[in-house]
C-alpha cells in the first residue's frame, strides 16, 4: 500500500503554458492523515482506522450486515461509509446540492449513499443519523462540524427524500416502460429511454440495469452511452453562449421551430394550457422537479413577456401537485413564450395540464407606469416641440424610465410644466381603448411608433382619448385615472442629444412623499423648528458656522503660534541660506501652511521645515522662497528625502510640498534629517 508519494513542488503555472519559478519551494508527501492512520494503528484500510470504523460499524448496525461476510454488501458499506463523511463536511463548508459544479458533486455522493443504504435494505432517511457519528468522530477537530450539526442534517435529509421520490418517480416510469416493452414484444430498453430516467429523473443505470434484469429485460448500453456523450457534446457546446438568467442559447434553438405560444393576457391573467416544451438551464427536458430551475413552455399564457420597454409578468405555474415560479418570462423567436424560474414542489412533465397565474398586483402597477409613458411622451412633444422623439424605456412594477431626443437639460419650469400636462390628463379620466388594424390604417390615425418595435401588418393601437394614440403591443389600464398621480424624480443626458426622465405613479408618488415628508420632520425635529421654518433656520445656522470657521482658523493660527514659541532664534544658515526646521505638535495641516507663510515672512528669503504630531500621525510641510530656489532648494525633492523618517510619502512643488506619516516617533529624525538633504541641493 502506497503511504508516502514525494512531489518536489517548484513552478507556478499560469495555466497558458508558462511556468514561473517558485521563491519558496516545497515537498508534497502525499501522506494524509488516514494513510498514516493506517500505518500507526496497524490496520489493513482507511476503512479500519478508528474515526472511519465508527461510521462503518453505524452502518451496519442501521442495516443489520455484518462486514466482510458478503462482498457486494461490503462495497455499499464502505462506499456509504466515504460519502456520508464528504457529504458531511461539504454541507459544513456551506456547499448546497445542485445540478452543477460542486453542488452537483454533493448531490451525486448523498444519492449514490442513500442507493446503497437502499440496497442493503436501510428503511426510511438514515443519512442524517449517519452523521451525527461523522460529527462525533472529527468534531475534536474540526469544532465548526458540531455547530453546524442541524443544518447540516437538515440538508441530508431533505435531499435524501427528495431522492426518495425521484426513485420513486423513476420505478413508476420504468415500470411504464417495462409494460411497453411487452406489449411490443421486446427485450431490450432502448440506450434513450434509459438515458431518459438517468438524466432526467436521476434514476442510476447500474439500478435500471439490475431491474430489469430481474424481470429478463436488458438495456441497450451503447445506445445509453451514445446519448450521454450527445448530452455532453451539446453541454460543452452551449457553456460557450450565453444569455437571460444564465441559461444557453442553445436550449432555446433546439426547441422545434414548429413550437409557438399564443398570448391571450390582454384581458386575463389566469389561464389553463398544456406544456409543450420543458428545458433546464442547459438542455431540452422530459420533466423538471423539485429545486430545479428551468423554463416551461405552454400552448397559451397570460404571461406577458418583456417587450417594447415593458418588463416581464411574474407568478405562479402549478397543478395540485406541483408548484413553479415564474421569475421571468421571455419572448423567443417564432413567437415562443418562455417562463422562466423554479421548480418549488412537485414535478411537472412534457404534456401535462398546467394552471398560469400572473401576479396580479405588478401587473397592474406595471400597467399604470406603462399608461403614464405614453401620457408623458405626448406632454413631452407639448412642452419642448415635435422633435421629441422616443429613444428607449424600461417599465417595471416600481417605476418608468422614458429615453427620448433633446439636445439641453430641462428646466425646472419645464419638468413643472410636463408634470402639470400629465397629471392633468389622468384627472380627466381618459378612456383606455385598443384597437387592432393594419400598419397603413394606424399610420392615418397619426398613431406614434415606439422605438425599437418591429410591427408586422396588423398592429395594435392604444388611445388615451383625443390626447394620446401609439402603437403598442404593451398592457395598459383601462382609464387614465388608475394612473392615480404621476411625478418626476430625475432628469439626465445619457447620451449626445438624449435625454432620460425617471417618474413615479400612483402608490410609488405617495410613498415619495411620505419619505420626504419624514425626512423634512426628522430635520425640523434635529434643528429644534417647525417644518415650515427649517430654510430659515439653516440659514440662520449657515451663517453661524462661517463665522465659528472664520473664529476656528484665528484660534488654530494662535495655537500653532503657541506650539511653536518663538523658533527665530533656531534659524541656521546653510550655505548662506537661511534655514528654520522646527517641530509644532498638535497642528493640523491647514495650521501649518498658516504658520509656514507667518514664519517666511519674518525669516524672509530661507528655507522652511515643519513638523507636527496631530491625531496620532505625522504632517510634514516644507517651504522654500524664490532666492533659495535659485541657490538650489527644492521644497518636494526635500520633503521626499525626509518623509520616510516618519513612515510616510509626499512631495510638492519646488517652493511647497508636504507630506504625511504614520511614525510619530520618527519626528526628530525628519527635522535632522532635513538639513542634511539641504546641504545636498544647495550649490
């Protein structure tokens, strides 16, 4: 038995073929802890060591076997025995069961355990007790194991049942096929419809292979293994474009083209229609169950897709025993309509009868926004001209964003003006009406075209009374007064010549308010005054601070003058020039400039160093005037050569720089220091 296996690490690769040398390198041993174990505990596996024999003993005692009598029902026991252990500390390091990356290995190791405990004959859930002697046996350890013993058991278990069902599921499945297969008269399930249960319902060949066995069927194994390598061409295929939520591309290119969806949400937002198409979040599927996330496609919906500026419906897609919600919904070529989202409970099949719900709620607020941008542009074209022309939108059940053509800011008065013309407009109670007609007859209606939209030869035209008429394919209210109330809360150039309008309508200008309204008494409420009176009273408080600054800078200069004391008489010459460096503790950087300019003038022509520790740190300034400079001085180059004495950097101009530190301690040595790096520039 292999123990100990050297690696002599030495290169870093980049991945790109690139190799660099390693500063520090090193010698892998390849012994873990369970190989040593074995050695020192004088076992023949990591299966008999102390910590790993406690699970296989468990496993035993739950399914009645005794180890190394039968040598099949040894391999699930140790193949339980390892994967209980991994699953435990994965779920502990905040892995969750998935359908990809390492959740899915997750996944794969707590079915394949749960199969096994199956075969040995383990009733019901067992995984969760499996590891509470994980926890037991590594908790000394690895301590985060037992302070996460309940969430980790509550994973297992609840993937553990959910495998339950799949089984379950896939028994009921084969066993549909099994009949089939006898009706026909064959003996051999076809390699596609075992790739079926294994893929889509996560049903194990080898368990499929034994099934039927039983019953004198077999599988054809070249066929499974063509489809699985066909699964993962089109796999590999479809990670390299992406798009919407994560999901491929290629999923939805390989829906038949015949496929379509018919739209009937106009007027309800329930409906009941059959799925034609189920996909995951990278290939066609036969079925989509609990936790899965995926995209359902149906004969009819309510759903309204995101389209023209308006974002997508959400809701529910359910039967009795199945839940998924809808999170977005997308409109395809060939006038297909996905739902995209997750499966919550329950199962849902290819063919099956399925209920659609919008949410109701954001539809309507979503309608209200989308009413109020046709309102908007209208006013827009009143307000500024006809060259107002629609660049973009984006309507969502919070809000409406409105893009269009304008070359200057709007002015207050004009954003007044539009708020005015739209709010007026949903007072009057304007009627809401559609009307579908060809492209030529809605052109001599005067009917604007919104950006971006293809329309085909029939349209769709929306009249908001005598003031507004659009083609639009969007939902709307009914009338203009469900608009409730409409606000502009931003005005912005996105582009040359495009200007932005962000609104509010309805409960989201109330709510606008509200907040305002709060903020306006929590400001009165801090400034001691009625809300009417805060613009005085900040003025008021305005005034008195520019005067305490003013009162600020006049005490910061004497106390800077009082930290230093009388220094002319430190003033040295070096090389004929005359130089101050000196320390004033407690200034900040503004007081030392003050007092830097203070000091230039009474030493007139020199060069100036000053140094203070304030807040715990250092501020270094150096000065240098036009006669010094010309003998040499240069105020950055000196402070560069001194900075690093108080653990700091900085520089500056040649007649003033400054820096800062974070070595007080350091001060005395900068002020020395200075002197020196003078002597050095000077000629």
């Amino acid at each position: 038995m292999e123990v100990w296996n050297n690696v002599f690490t030495q290169f870093d690769s980049d991945g790109k073929g690139n190799y660099e040398e390693l500063e520090h390198k090193n010698i892998d041993t390849g012994m873990g802890l369970e190989r040593l174990a074995v050695v020192m505990q004088d076992v023949d596996s990591v299966f008999d060591i102390d910590t790993m024999k406690a699970i296989r003993d468990r496993v035993c005692e739950l399914s009645g076997k005794t180890y190394q009598t039968d040598a099949v029902d040894d391999i699930s026991i140790r193949l339980i025995t390892d994967h209980i252990r991994s699953a435990t500390f994965m779920v502990s390091d905040g892995i969750m069961p998935s359908n990809e990356g390492r959740g899915y290995v997750l996944r794969r190791l707590i079915r394949r355990a749960a199969r096994h405990g199956r075969m040995l004959g383990i009733e019901g859930t067992f995984l969760a007790r499996l590891s509470e002697t994980v926890i037991r046996e590594s908790k000394d350890g690895y301590p985060e194991l037992e302070e996460k013993q309940d969430f980790i058991f509550r994973v297992l278990t609840q993937e553990e049942e959910k495998f339950n069902k799949t089984i379950d599921q896939g028994l009921t499945i084969l066993a549909d096929m099994q009949k089939s297969m006898e009706e026909k008269g064959e003996k051999i399930l076809a390699g596609g419809e075992a790739f079926k249960l294994y893929d889509t319902y996560g049903f194990p060949i080898d368990l499929t292979q034994e099934i039927l066995e039983e019953k004198g069927f077999s599988i054809d194994e070249t066929g499974f293994l063509s489809a699985m390598e066909e699964q993962r061409t089109k796999a590999r295929k479809a990670r390299k474009v992406q798009n919407y939520m994560g999901a491929d591309v290629t999923v939805y290119e390989s829906i038949d083209p015949a496929v379509t969806t018919q739209f009937i949400g106009y007027d309800k937002l329930t409906a009941v229609s059959q799925v034609t198409v189920l996909t995951t979040e990278t290939e066609l599927t036969e079925a989509l169950s609990d936790g899965e996330v995926g995209t359902i496609f149906v004969e009819e919906t309510p759903f309204y897709a995101t389209m023209g500026g308006q974002n997508a419906d959400t809701g529910v897609i359910r039967t009795k025993d199945f839940t998924f919600a809808v999170e977005d919904t997308v409109k395809l070529l060939g006038g297909k309509v996905g739902h995209i989202g997750k499966v919550l409970k329950g199962m849902v099949k290819v063919g099956d009868t399925v209920e659609l719900a919008v949410d109701a709620d954001r539809r309507t607020a979503i309608g209200k926004n989308h009413s109020a941008t046709h309102l908007l542009q209208k006013a827009l074209r009143e307000a500024l001209g006809s060259h107002v022309e629609q660049a973009g939108s984006d309507v969502n059940a919070d809000r409406l964003r409105f893009d269009f053509t304008h070359f200057q800011a709007m002015t207050p008065e004009e954003l007044a003006k539009v708020e005015e013309i739209v709010n007026a407009k949903i007072a009057a109670a304007l009627p809401v009406l559609t009307e579908e007609m060809t492209l030529e007859e809605a052109k001599k209606t005067g009917a604007m075209a919104l950006f971006g939209e293809k329309y085909g030869e029939t349209v769709r035209v929306v009249r908001m009374g005598d003031f507004s008429i659009e083609l639009c394919g969007g939902t709307h209210v009914a009338n203009t007064s469900a608009i409730t109330a409409f606000k502009i809360i931003g005005e912005s150039g996105i582009a040359a010549g495009v200007r932005r309008i962000e609104a509010l309508t309805s409960e989201a200008v109330f709510a606008y308010y509200d907040r305002i309204e709060a903020t306006l008494a929590q400001a009165a409420s801090l400034l001691k005054a009625n809300p009417s009176d805060v613009p005085d009273k900040i003025t008021h408080l305005l005034g008195d601070i520019k005067s305490l600054q003013s009162e600020n800078e006049s005490l910061k200069s004497k106390a800077a003058k009082d930290a230093l004391g009388d220094v002319m008489d430190q003033v040295t010459e070096i090389k004929g020039v005359k130089t101050l460096a000196a320390r004033a503790d407690g200034v900040d950087m503004g007081g030392l400039r003050a007092l830097g300019d203070q000091l230039k003038e009474k030493l007139g022509e020199g060069v100036i160093v000053l140094a203070s520790e304030h807040g715990g740190k250092v501020n270094l300034i150096a000065m240098a005037t036009d006669g010094a400079m010309k003998q040499g001085a240069h105020a950055g180059n000196l402070i560069k050569g001194i900075a690093a004495k108080v653990g700091g950097g900085g520089g500056g101009r040649p007649n003033m720089a400054q820096a800062g530190g974070k070595n007080p301690a350091g001060i005395d040595d900068a002020i020395a220091a200075a002197k020196d790096v003078l002597n050095e520039q000077l000629k």
